[in-house]
C-alpha cells in the first residue's frame, strides 16, 4: 500500500498542536476535507508555504500507526495574500470555509473544490466592492451544489416568468421559505404573509441570470446598491436556513460582510 500521495488544496484552517506544530484542514478535490499534521517550529520553511488560504500541490504520507496523515510538503500557486489586506476578504474567505467544512462539501468534494477555488482567485484580482458581489454569487452556487437552490425563473404559484414585461423592474416580489420558492407580484397579495420575505423583481431576475450564465457573463452584470442589500439579506438567510445553524463568520462579521 503506497501511504504517500499527492494533490490540489487550499489551506482552509490551522490551530495550534503542542508547541510548535499544526493542526490543518485541507480542502481537495478528491478526498474533501483532509486533516493533516503539519509538523515544524516558527522558523520552518513548510510553515510559511502552509499557510491559510494558500492553494497549490499538497504532498501528503499517511501513518496507518498513528491514524495520522503529515503534510510532507507543499507547492503553492497562489498565495491570496490581499486577504489578509482586506478584512472583508478576509471574513468572506472565513464564511466559504466555514460553510464546506459544515456541510462537509454539500456531497460533491469535487464541486466544492472549484466553486471554492473559483471563488478564492476571483476574489484575489478584485477590489472589495466586487468581491462584494462575488460572495453573493457564490453562496447562490453554493445552494445549488446543496440541492436547495429555489427556482427563481418563474412564480411558483402562477408559472408567469419573472421576466415578464407586465412585471415593473421595481416591483414587489417575495420569497416564501415554506416553500423554497418565489412568488410574483401580481400572486402575492393572495397568499398569507407569514414566512414572506420582500425582494424586487429585478434582484429575482439577477439570481435568475446567475443560475443560467456562465462565471465569467455573470460577471458582466451589474447591481445597485438597493438591490445588493436585498440579495445579501436573502442568501444569508437561504444558506443559514439550509444547514439550520448559525455561522460564526456571518455572526461576527456583521457589518462586514
């Protein structure tokens, strides 16, 4: 049995083990969340190259004795190192992690693996408003990969498209949590207003854009800052209801995120 091996990660978290070594979490393409000892003092070099948020080829050799997997060595191809610049980068990063490692990749380790990796690079040759934008659009992604995405091209309870020119771009649509769905203008006055939560028709229609295009047309689109709030409002709700938990990053990082 060959206990050495290699592969793509991004570094999500380390904590201290002892005095001078590490314990990390690894997120791969393969296996999913890997966790690995790093072993090596302040002044290791593997140290510095495992650091948070660096991704690259992991090297790893497994004790069997020990029931441990050690990082044996690491080639970093990108070091993200505006997030530690940038502190919503920074908290935005937190919350992607900490939403794979809850979810336990949301069932695809290989899906998780570049939504993640996408996310990360996208975020690195962006300034912090457009990153803004891109933790929406990845979070809306991460819903899909958790098979809990609501439809948002038509009325759930009419069928009528959202992008129905009847529809005012400003008009009133709501998300209706018992359902997972959305509801049009023209239907929301008869249905009871519990579980409702108000979007505009033309936040409905950018997360319906985001579902069909691709990164980089969606990319293309633009948002003001109304309707910015709005999106950010609902999919933190979204993503929070889905794993029913709380996440640490959003917690502490309100008025950040």
């Amino acid at each position: 049995m060959n206990r050495s091996s290699s592969t793509d990660a991004i570094v999500l978290s380390l904590r201290p083990l002892g005095e001078n070594n590490s314990s990390v979490t690894l997120l791969t393409p393969e296996a999913g969340l890997v966790y690995a000892v790093l072993y090596g003092g302040p002044k290791s070099r593997m140290r510095s190259l495992v650091a948070q948020w660096n991704s690259g080829k992991v090297w790893l050799y497994e004790n069997p004795e020990k029931n441990q997997i050690k990082i044996s060595d690491f080639e970093v191809s990108n070091y993200h190192t505006s997030f530690s610049q940038n502190l919503f980068k920074s908290y935005a990063a937190s919350l992607a992690a900490e939403l794979a490692i809850k979810t336990r990749c949301g069932g695809s380790s290989q899906q998780c693996f570049r939504l993640l990796s996408g996310f990360f690079d996208g975020m690195e040759l962006c300034d912090e408003e457009q990153s803004r934008v891109g933790l929406i659009r990845f979070l809306w992604r991460y819903l899909e990969l958790l098979g809990i995405q609501p439809v948002s091209h038509a009325c759930s309870s009419c069928g009528k498209t959202f992008f129905d020119t009847q529809f005012a771009p400003n008009a009133v649509s709501y998300y209706n949590s018992m359902e997972n769905s959305f509801i049009c203008p023209d239907c929301a006055g008869h249905l009871p207003g519990e579980n409702m939560l108000s979007v505009k028709n033309n936040a409905v229609q950018y997360l319906s854009a985001l579902t069909v295009l691709s990164p980089s047309e969606a990319r293309k689109l633009t948002i003001d800052e109304e309707i910015y709030g709005q999106i950010r409002q609902l999919v933190f709700f979204l993503i929070e209801n889905s794993i029913d938990q709380k996440l640490n990053s959003i917690e502490t990082g309100m008025g950040i995120l």
